[in-house]
C-alpha cells in the first residue's frame, strides 16, 4: 500500500527523476545552460555599457532635479508595467510551447528528447523576461539621461536586480525542467 501512495504522488521520492534520465547533467546541458547565461550576461551588460554613456553624456551630473519630470514619470511607469509582464509572458509563452509541444507528441518522446525540449522553452521564456526588463531599463537610462532626476538610477538599479534574479544557473534550469517533466506525467 504504502509503495502505491509513494507511486501516485510524483513529489515523492519514489517518483523522483534521476540526473540521468533527464539529461540534466554532461556538457550537453553544461551546454545549454553556459549559452542562456552568456545571453542574460549580454543583457545586463548592455544596459551597463549604456549606463557608462549616460553617464559621460551628463558628466555624472544625473541627480540634479529632485522632482521626476514627465520622460522620467513615463519611464518609470514603463517599468513598473514591464515588472508585471516579466512574470506573466514569459509564463504564456512556456504555456503556449508546452501545448504546442504536447500536441506534437511530447509524451512519447524519449527522457533525453524531452528534457532538451524543455530546456528550449527554458531559454525561450528566459529571453522573453530578461528582454521585457531590459527595455525597461533603456527607457529609464533614457529619462535619466533627458531628465537627471533621481528617480531614473533607482528604477535602473531595481531592474538590473531582477535580471539578476532570473540569471540561469544550473540548479535553477534543472529544478524548472524537472518541474515540468513531472506535470507532464500527471
């Protein structure tokens, strides 16, 4: 009896998927995980590079007007927008790839072909957010380059926060794509 409740409930140990039958280890997926870093890294380091312009455009003189101007107020609204749509689109594009997927016969596939499926919608929703946030930070380096106001380098600081939240590690693309093989099996 007792086997039987560990088999019906996929979080128990008895249904818990190895690193082998996954993929989720070798330099395949060392692979696929060094590539959606080197992507994320390109992101932030863009608003960076940006950053280092603004930053010599108005000879570091940003925190000048205490009140936030109108570019400043827009693009700080754009940001708070963008914060909201880096949870949920990228959540809708791994919902529409799943069933896409799915309906294509994802079941069927072999452990291997799954995971490394799964790991390009992985990539796909990472991108998705990572760039939502990016956006977001180019338009408020904008303000803070037209405006000077104080505002601009915290929303700047914030977002570059969350893009670091997001960055892929290992540990962070393996439990999501464990994740997703087990509510497939359900």
């Amino acid at each position: 009896m007792e086997n039987k409740l560990m088999n019906d409930n996929p979080y128990s140990v008895g249904e818990q998927l190895t690193f082998d039958s996954t993929n989720l280890q070798g330099p395949e997926f060392e692979g696929a995980v060094r590539g959606m870093q080197i992507v994320a890294a390109a992101l932030m380091m863009s608003v960076l590079c940006f950053l280092g312009v603004v930053l010599v455009t108005t000879q570091g003189k940003i925190g000048g007007i205490q009140n936030a101007r109108f570019m400043t107020k827009m693009a700080a609204g754009f940001a708070a927008l963008m914060i909201v749509n880096h949870i949920v689109i990228p959540r809708m594009v791994t919902k529409r790839h799943l069933a896409a997927e799915s309906d294509a016969g994802l079941l069927d596939l072999s452990d291997k072909e799954k995971t490394n499926k799964l790991i390009r919608i992985y990539r796909s929703q990472l991108i998705v957010g990572l760039a939502l946030l990016e956006g977001a930070a180019f338009f408020n380096l904008i303000g803070m380059l037209l405006d000077k106001s104080v505002v601009s380098p915290g929303v700047v600081a914030l977002l570059m926060g969350l893009m670091l939240v997001k960055f892929p590690t290992r540990d962070k693309v393996s439990f999501w794509v464990q994740d997703k093989l087990r509510e497939l099996q359900m």
